[in-house]
C-alpha cells in the first residue's frame, strides 16, 4: 500500500468513527439538523470527493488529483446540498401519493422506500447527472485544451450522449441508485444525507471500473 492509500483509508475510518462514537454521533447530528443545507455541502465535497480520489486510483495505479479538484468538490457540494432537499421532498410526496391512493402499498416501510427511490432516481438523477456530466466536460476542457471561450454547443458536442443513456441512465440508476437509495430511505432521517454521500464512493468506484473496462476495450 502506498502513503495515499493509508491517508485515504484513514479519513474514512475518521469519518465513521464520528459515527459510531456516540458523543460525536450527537454533536454530528444535532450541527447538521440545525444546518442542513451546509452539512450537505460539505458531507458530499469530502466523500464524493474521496470517491473521484478513488476512481483516479483505479484507473491510473496510483494516486492523481483530478483536474480542477477544488472545482470539483465544490459542484458535489452543490449536489449534496440539492440532495439534502430531494431528500425531504420526496418521501413527503411519496407518503401522500400513497394516502390518496396515487401509489400502492401504504403503510409499508419497504414499500415507500423502494417508491421514493424510484421516482425520485426517475424524476431528479437525470437532471443531476446531466448538470454533472456538463460541469466534469466543462473542467476537463479547460484544463486539457486551455481554452477560453468554451460555448454550451462546443459541451453538447464533446459528451459521450450514448454513454450517458446506456451507461448513466440505463444501468446506474437501476442497477446502482435506485436499489441504494431503497436502503438509504430505510435509515432514520438524520443519515440518509450522510449515507447517500458514503454512496457516491462506491459510485466513483464503479465509474472508474467502467472507464478502465472501456480503455483496455479500446486498447485491445
């Protein structure tokens, strides 16, 4: 293992420690109920981060910083902070579709877990993902090209469209999403944000495998 590796594994191990621990489970939970929207923020630009950490690992062999990191970490601060309210908004709508008989199975735990998931991951992932996809192109460019004036026509053109519905939109969202956030809509409320957060690591990783499949797919 290399010094990155123990660095990495080390800010992991300090966040769950935080909650495990139970006085600072308190304090944890209490500062961001009271501060939702910023502990968001700031849940998604370390652990999303971590999670683009670990994909450049993957990829590469050892340890890169992506392009425009900083960047980067605060856009998933962004999301997080979005997440935070989908997070609230949908099991609300989700819980009164059932009572009036929109949706079925009211009055199952599991079943108004898997029906938020599912229409929220329907409804809003597209659109964050999208919103993604556009600021990851955005920085790439910037970085690999130096150019100035990059346009939305010139983005529209670079992103990999067939990628983003066969791979974003037909197999994460089903695959990965909707089963993990049926799980995260299962927990008590104060760790879902926290718990769809630790997600985006195992995402990152499940990106990066992809992109290295893709690369020794071309490569052979």
């Amino acid at each position: 293992m290399k010094k990155g590796d123990f660095i990495w594994i080390g800010v992991l191990v300090l966040w769950i420690a935080i909650l495990v621990e139970p006085r600072s489970r308190e304090i944890f939970i209490s500062t961001t109920e009271s501060y939702p929207y910023i502990g968001g923020f700031f849940k998604f630009l370390i652990l999303a981060t971590m999670g683009d950490l670990l994909g450049m690992r993957v990829i590469n062999g050892y340890w890169k910083k992506p392009n425009g990191i900083i960047y980067r970490a605060i856009i998933w601060g962004f999301i997080g902070v979005v997440t935070t309210l989908a997070l609230t908004v949908f099991p609300s709508g989700v819980e009164k579709a059932q009572e009036i008989g929109k949706l079925p199975f009211n009055g199952s735990i599991f079943a108004h877990a898997l029906l938020t998931s599912t229409v929220m991951n329907i409804l809003q992932s597209p659109v964050i993902f999208l919103f993604h996809k556009f600021t990851d192109t955005y920085i790439d460019e910037i970085h690999s090209t130096n150019k100035k004036d990059i346009t939305l026509s010139y983005l529209v053109e670079k992103i990999d469209w067939y990628r983003y519905v066969s791979f974003t939109l037909l197999k994460t969202i089903p695959l990965f999403w909707i089963p993990c956030h049926t799980i995260v809509f299962m927990l008590p409320s104060e760790y879902r944000v926290i718990a769809s957060a630790f997600a985006s690591i195992a995402l990152g990783l499940i990106l990066a495998m992809a992109n290295k499949s893709k690369k020794d797919v071309v490569v052979s």
